[in-house]
C-alpha cells in the first residue's frame, strides 16, 4: 500500500530567534532534524514524502535539504512533492482580514498538499524528532487502512516527561484515552514549563506521564474533505480571525466530541527533542551524536536504507 509522509516545513520560528529554525545542521553532515525524519519514515515502509513549505523559503529549502533527499529518494523509488502554504488560501468567498500577518495554522498547512495526498499518511512537524518507533507504529496502523472505515485514524502518543525543554515553555496537546487506548480528548495546553517534580502550567501541576501529541497523526485520504469542510466552519465561528489557527488537535479534538472519529493512541516511549529555543541546539546536536555512537544512526546517514 502507498503512504505518504507529510512534513509541515512553513514555520519560521519566532520563538528561535529569528532564521528558519527547520534548516538548522544538527548532523555529522549537516543533516538537519528533517533528515532523521524522513530517513526513519522511509525505513518504515512510507513510499512518498510532501513537503509544505512558503514559497518565500523554496531556493533555501531545496539548497539545504530537498535537492539532497529528492537524490536519495530517486535512488530508492520514492515520490517527492512541493506545496506551499500561503495566508490568501483561503476557501471561496473568504478573504485575509485586515491585519492579518501569517498563515492559519496546521490544518491549513495540511490542505495546502491536497492535491497529492491520495493515500493515508502521516503528517509531522519539520523541526521535531520523533524517534523510529512512533514511525513503524503509525505506518503499521496505515497498512490496514480500509475505506469501510475512512475515519479510524491514530497519532504517537509520546510521554510527556520526554518531550520538555530546559530552556523553557512548550505546547502540548494533553490526551486522555479510554481502557483500549483510543483517545477520548486533546487539550492544547500552552506554557508547559519542567520542574524538579514534573511539569506544570502557570503553577498547576501535570502528570509527567500522561500521553501528549506532538502532532504526528496517522490519517486517511478522506480526512482531507472533512479538513477542508472544518476550514469553512473555522471562518463561520465568531473570533477574532486577526490572530486565530485552524490547528489539527483543536479540529480532532472536537470531531472526537463529536463521536464522528476514532483514533488510535500509539504510545512510543522515545524521547522527543527539537529546537524549539536557540539554546535547544547544542543538546540536539549532542543527542544525534550519541544516537549514532549507540548504532540507532550510521554516520553516513541514509547508507543503510
């Protein structure tokens, strides 16, 4: 069965500092955290990688990734796409606000690749590492994709404790899932700070080990209609659409409420980093290395695919 890689690239990275955050080198060879993605997709079974991208960042992407892994994945039969997502794409009849500065979000992003996503697939942020686990679970879960049942999907559920900086806050979606491990809630939870006992938000403390989204979904063709339905239901709530996100956690969230999906809570018990501040990068780079001095990663990396 054909499954797609979904990579959400079009972030610039405030909170990094200025720059693009997705392009930063973290490997023996300037592999940046992308490569580690796509190399651990692609050893799953994952036969298609789309990028989305802004149009802004195209010739700096190519030049320090997708000329590099659109090579590698020639060599191994793999189709590789572009797509861009843009603030004015807005659905028919729907026009940017007036003061308006950034796309909306990351169920935006994922419409922006519609056009090429005809099989289930994973979607993943650009800049997080999620480990081969998490990969070959949701690929697995892909491969007994059914269209009698269009709406079973399933995310990595990472624990919570794994998946903090040390350099401050984070966003984590909080799940609770029923006895048979299907998710019954997502809450996008802002300002997650880690202490000496755990974690906690504005002093409120949270379970170190409870299950978190780090968006990384598995989910199938037919999703795209219900997203692109929910965009034009996303303009039709009363909010301030100046500074609103049509997010993935928010828009599942509420079809779980909604009884109309169900998703599958893949627990994968690999520790997550990414570079989320500018100080987070020396200990990624620290992180891949020691990966690769384990065996996890050869040095040369996609000479054992």
């Amino acid at each position: 069965m054909n499954t797609s890689l979904v990579i959400m690239a079009a972030g610039i990275g405030s909170r990094f500092g200025g720059g693009i955050k997705q392009l930063e080198p973290v490997g023996y060879h300037d592999e940046i955290i992308m490569d580690y993605s796509i190399h651990d997709a692609i050893q799953a079974g994952f036969n298609k990688v789309i990028f989305i991208i802004r149009k802004d960042i195209e010739n700096d992407f190519k030049e320090r990734i997708g000329t590099r892994i659109e090579k590698v994945a020639k060599e191994k039969g793999i189709e590789v796409h572009y797509c861009f997502q843009a603030i004015d794409d807005l659905p028919e009849g729907i026009s940017v606000p007036e003061g308006r500065s950034k796309p909306w979000g990351t169920g935006q992003a994922v419409l922006a690749a519609k056009e090429y996503i005809h099989e289930p697939f994973c979607v993943i942020n650009a800049d997080d590492y999620y480990g081969k686990e998490s990969f070959k679970n949701i690929h697995s879960f892909l491969e007994n994709y059914s269209k009698s049942a269009p709406n079973n999907y399933c995310m990595a559920g990472f624990i919570l404790k794994n998946t903090l900086s040390d350099f401050g806050t984070v966003t984590r979606g909080i799940c609770q899932s029923d006895t048979n491990g299907y998710l019954t809630s997502v809450v996008e939870t802002h300002d997650i700070e880690k202490t000496e006992t755990g974690a906690a938000t504005h002093g409120q403390l949270i379970d170190a080990n409870s299950h978190v989204s780090m968006n990384m979904w598995g989910l199938t063709p037919e999703f795209i209609q219900i997203l692109e339905d929910g965009f034009v239901e996303f303009f039709q709530k009363e909010q301030d659409h100046t500074k609103s996100e049509y997010l993935l956690p928010i828009l599942i969230g509420e079809l779980l409420e909604a009884k109309k999906v169900s998703v599958k809570v893949l627990e994968t018990k690999d520790k997550w980093f990414g570079v989320t501040y500018k100080e987070d990068k020396p200990l990624v780079v620290e992180s891949f290395r020691k990966l690769i001095e384990q065996g996890v990663y050869k040095e040369d990396l996609y000479s054992d695919l």
